[in-house]
C-alpha cells in the first residue's frame, strides 16, 4: 500500500491523470517549475483553467470568427510550422499570400491588375499602420517638394477602431475624430469638410463602425473631396477601414460603391479573421498604384535566401492563417460567401424585429446589408424608464453564457449606452431565438427585482474591447 502511494505520488505511468500528486497541489503561477510533468497532466491543468473563458460561439460581442469546419484545422496543424516571412524556403505559402492579395485587388476592383500592390498583415490593426504610414510618408513627400513645412500632420476619421487611435499616437499625427450626434451616428462630407487642411495625410472611413456596425458614406465623402480639390486644390487621400466590410460588401452589396471605383480611394485594410472567415491572425492591405506606397518604406532582406521587400510591423508570423484564407476563397467561391453573409443578415434582421418588442428600445442599426453589416445595435428608447441598465443586461445574460457588448459611446455622445450583437457564421436562426427567449427572462426578472445601483461604464465587463481607448502609460505593472 505505501509502495502504491509512493508511485502515486511520482506520477507514473499507471497513475489517472487525476490521480496525480500535481492535481492535488496548486500548481506554480508566477515561476517555472524545476521540473516538468506528463504530458496528459500538463494539458488537463491547462486545459481545465481554460474552462472559465466564455464559450467562443457565445461571445456576440466580437467581430472574429469563431466556426472552422475540419479542413480548416488540418490545414492549420499542416502548417503549424510554416513561417511566412521565410518566403524563400516557402515559396508555395508566399505563392498563397500573393493569390490572396490579387483576388483581393480583383473583388475591391482595383485598376492595378497583376501590377497589384499588397500584402498580409496579423490583422486590420497592423494594416491600418502601414496604411497610414503609407498616407504619412505620401503627404511629405509632396509637402517637401513644394518647399512646405511637413511636421503637423492630421488624419480625419469618423468613430474609428481603437487602431487609428494608435496609429495616431505611435506615429506622431493628430487625430481629428469627428464627433457624434445622437442622431448622427457616422462622419458625413461636411463634416470631414469642416476640418481638411494643407497638412490632412488622409481620411479614413469605415466600412462598418464598430460602435453601431453601419457603413459611412464613402462616396459622398469622396465626391466633397473631388470638389475640395477642384476649388481649393488640396488634393486629400481616402484610406477604407473595411476590416469586416471588405470581405462583406463585395459578395451582398455589389453595387455599393466604397472601394477602388472610387479614384480618391488610395488603400484599403480589411480582416482575414472577421467575414473573412479564417482562422485569427490575419489581415490584409491593398493599395491602389505603386506610388500610393513609398519605396523608403520597403525593406529588402536577402538573409533569408533571396531578395524579399517586406513592408511590416512584425518579422516572423505563422502562415497557416493565410493558407486558410485561401482555402476559404476556393471552397467557398464568390457565391459560398455571399450565402454565408446572407444568412447572417436574415438572423439580425430576424432579432432587430424583435428587439424594440421586448424592451423600451431604439434599434439604431438593424441589419440591412446595403448599409452595414451582419449585426444588430440599439439603446434605451428616450426617457424610457427602466430598472436596469443596458450593463446590468449584459451582465445578466452572462449567466447563460451569452457575452453581448454595452458601451458608452464616443465624443459627443458619451452618456449613450448602446448594446451590439455580431451575428456571424456559425450563429443559427436557433441560437438567436434562444438569446431572444434569454433576454426576454432578463427583462422579466427586473420588473421583479429591480436594480437600485444601476451598473454603469466603470462597472462593466464592457465586452467592447475593440472600442476601448488606450490606457494612460502605467509605471508600475503589478503581476
Ligand atoms: C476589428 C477592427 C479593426 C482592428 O482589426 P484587427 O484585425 O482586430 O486588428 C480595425 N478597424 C475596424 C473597423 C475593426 O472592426
């Protein structure tokens, strides 16, 4: 018997996983063990601690994809040890990433052909920096030949992703974020007129807000910049931010015109692991000519065999992501996207019907696939009197598992609360009854337990990471 219990304790082989003595002691969190354990050990600690994520398919709060069917994940264990930035060693997957970054300029209907500038990127994030770095570089370029001072630069946004907040403030230009009206929830021409000047690098709308999920007028806002340069000669660049729209509109909303049609369009980013449907880690940039991308800003490295450009943020990247995207674009073809898209539309559409039934609420966007994109956003109606607020409903649905974002909103709007769905691939008709019932019972349970401190912004798991602005610089980080 002590001999059993002393095997035991040293883990062998015989002994069940939990059964071990490392599942009967807490295991070390802040510094590495001495030594290593079983395999089957290791991965049930860590994969019991994963345990208290939030369940991905619940998680209504991101824009990321969160359904692979089973190619998708032999593709990515094929390719778990292909490094993209190794182009020489890998050609195929660099062959891969070039595909994607044609048929991209294709479905964006850029004049460029196979002269096609572009590359991936981890994601929208590092494409918006090297987007706006390419508009940065442009405008002093053409600031410095006309013997012109170059150092305020200030890029016009509508409420953009928290990316551009950062582009702003890591590369040294200002932000001019047009702000909101309640009943003005995107930047409109005269808005962006409004501030245009000689040392604007660029105007960035969205296609697809993140607070609200609707597109901006990029064709108008396009128009008011042709006249700008007609009657004032300043001649002002359009970068699209169509993170989830650019792998949307093309399929649903063909006619809509928000891309390269537009001659003012310079570049475009959007998210391979939003409607792109790959797996996370991928993002792509498009620019429209070869001058729209300054040549100081490419490296050329021939370390790795070969002579490479890079244009990147990061140097090593996995490349499985990438693969992935093109698998999607084979499998799926224009038509598999635009039936996936389809059906997400008609289960927002179907859930911002019943929205404004079960509560004293606005549907501020309600899934209409000419402007916006498969998602669903809405607030307190008016002077709508409710025991709760729309934080005290995030958090209550929560306890089924649902994770749906509440957020105040930005500038000059901040004491709107707003609630946002995504309604992405993998979120059945069915589902979306089951949250509807699931809100419906939240709603019921304050009308008999009102709440008498309403939860507000600073109490809030507030779900909206994207929206979050970039912390003050903290000096010291606690473990
Ligand atoms: C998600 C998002 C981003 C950031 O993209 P990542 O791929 O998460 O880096 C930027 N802009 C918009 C409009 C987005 O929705």
């Amino acid at each position: 018997m002590a001999l059993h219990r002393k095997r035991q304790r040293a883990d062998g082989a015989t002994a069940d996983t939990y059964a071990t003595h490392a599942m009967q002691v807490s295991v070390p969190r802040f510094h590495m063990p001495a030594q290593g354990l079983r395999p089957d050990v290791a991965f049930h600690l860590v994969n019991d601690d994963l345990m208290l994520d939030g369940n991905a398919r619940q998680n209504l709060a991101t824009f990321c994809q969160t359904w692979f069917d089973d190619e998708i994940h032999k593709l990515m264990d094929l390719s778990i040890d292909k490094n993209m930035i190794d182009k020489d060693e890998y050609p195929a997957t660099a062959e891969v990433e070039s595909r994607c970054v044609h048929i991209l300029a294709e479905l964006w209907n850029s004049p460029a052909g196979v002269d096609t500038i572009g590359c991936s990127t981890t994601g929208s994030s590092e494409a918006a920096m090297l987007g706006g770095l390419a508009l940065k570089w442009r405008w002093r370029e053409r600031r410095m030949a006309d013997g012109k001072p170059a150092d305020r630069p200030n890029l016009i946004t509508g409420p953009v992703q928290v990316c551009w907040h950062k582009f702003a403030r890591y590369f040294d230009v200002e932000l001019r974020e047009v702000p909101l009206e309640r009943d003005r929830l995107v930047m409109t021409p005269d808005e962006v007129l409004k501030r245009v000047d000689e040392n604007t690098i660029g105007v960035v709308p969205t296609l697809g807000v993140t607070f609200t999920c609707q597109y901006e007028p990029i064709a108008d806002i396009a128009a008011a910049l042709d006249r700008l340069q007609a009657e004032r000669g300043i001649d002002v660049p359009i970068h699209v931010d169509a993170a989830s729209g650019g792998f949307i509109a093309p399929f649903v909303a063909p006619n809509l015109q928000w891309d390269f049609r537009l001659p003012r369009v310079h570049s475009i980013n959007a998210s391979g692991h939003k409607f792109g449907l790959a797996p996370l880690g991928v993002g792509w940039i498009i620019w429209r000519e070869k001058q729209d991308l300054p040549e100081g800003l490419v490296f050329r490295v021939n370390y790795l065999g070969g002579d490479m450009p890079t244009f990147a943020l990061n140097f090593s990247r996995p490349g499985g992501q990438i693969i992935c995207q093109y698998y999607l674009m084979l499998r799926l073809g224009k038509d598999g996207y635009r039936l996936i898209h389809e059906s997400c539309y008609g289960v927002a559409q179907h859930v911002a019907k019943r929205i404004p039934k079960l509560g004293p609420f606005e549907v501020l966007y309600d899934g209409d696939s000419n402007s916006g994109i498969p998602a669903v956003s809405w607030t307190l109606r008016e002077g709508a009197k409710a025991h709760y607020s729309l934080f005290d409903l995030s958090d209550r649905l929560r306890s089924r598992g649902w994770q749906v974002a509440a957020y105040s909103m930005v500038p000059n709007i901040e004491d709107m609360v707003v609630m946002r769905i995504l309604i992405r691939h993998g979120f059945s008709r069915d589902m979306a009854d089951a949250l509807l019932d699931d809100l419906q019972r939240s709603l019921e349970y304050f009308k008999t337990h009102p709440v008498t401190h309403k939860m507000g912004p600073e109490d809030g798991r507030s779900y909206n990471h994207d929206a979050i602005k970039p912390p003050p610089i903290r000096a010291k980080v606690t473990a």
